[in-house]
C-alpha cells in the first residue's frame, strides 16, 4: 500500500527527473526494458545488495532524501529514516521501483521490485 503521508510531493519534479534521466540513464535502453534502474548507463556499476541492507547504508536517518516511485511517477522528499521504514514494512506481494538521491545527485539507492538494492556512489 503507498502510503505517503510522511512525504512532501515535489513541486518541480517533471525537470528534477529530466536532470536525474540526462545524468544517470540511457534513454534508447529505457525506452526497450521500461525501468530507469535497468537502463543506467553502462560505466555505473551498481552494487547490488538485499533491500533488507538499505538502513545499513551509511547515511543519516534525518538527511533529506528525494524518492522518486517510478510505477505512480511521484516525486517526494522525505527524510532518509522514514524511506527506510516505509521500505522495510513493503509486503511480499507489493512491487516497488524507486530511486533515492539528494539534491547534488552524485548518490543513488534504487529499490527494484526484485528484493534489492542498487546503489550507485555509496
């Protein structure tokens, strides 16, 4: 269930995406497999790890965070923490696709809806 209500909508999100697109995703290999995450350019290796590892991450529960939910196209921002609950209490049967990053977008978490983690930076 997407339950947002610890979440503030982004009010540019249509040009904070097309920044994060133009910066991380290959977009003739989008447009044949559909996921941002399974279209990052091929000079990012991501480290892949379990999605339970996500509070492990070394960053801040506080630090302000921008998640992006690629399936209902929203933008939030949210602290770091609240992202980790809302995708630690995911059930089995949700899928989710998001993106984690903050404002200098030199990070990325994506959270696939194949129980894991790719972090880009971290």
């Amino acid at each position: 269930m997407y339950d947002f209500t610890a979440y503030d909508r982004v009010l540019n999100a249509p040009w904070l995406m097309e920044r994060f697109r133009d910066r991380y995703v290959d977009r003739k290999r989008l447009r044949q497999v559909g996921l941002m995450w399974n279209s990052f350019f091929s000079q990012y290796k991501p480290r892949c790890l379990p999605t339970e590892e996500i509070a492990q991450l070394g960053i801040s529960r506080d630090k302000k965070v921008f998640f992006y939910s690629e399936r209902i196209r929203m933008l939030c921002t949210a602290s770091f923490g609240a992202v980790v609950d809302y995708v630690e209490q995911l059930e089995l049967w949700e899928d989710i696709d998001a993106y984690l990053f903050d404002g200098t977008m030199d990070w990325v978490v994506a959270v696939t809806h194949e129980d894991a983690i790719l972090c880009l930076g971290i």
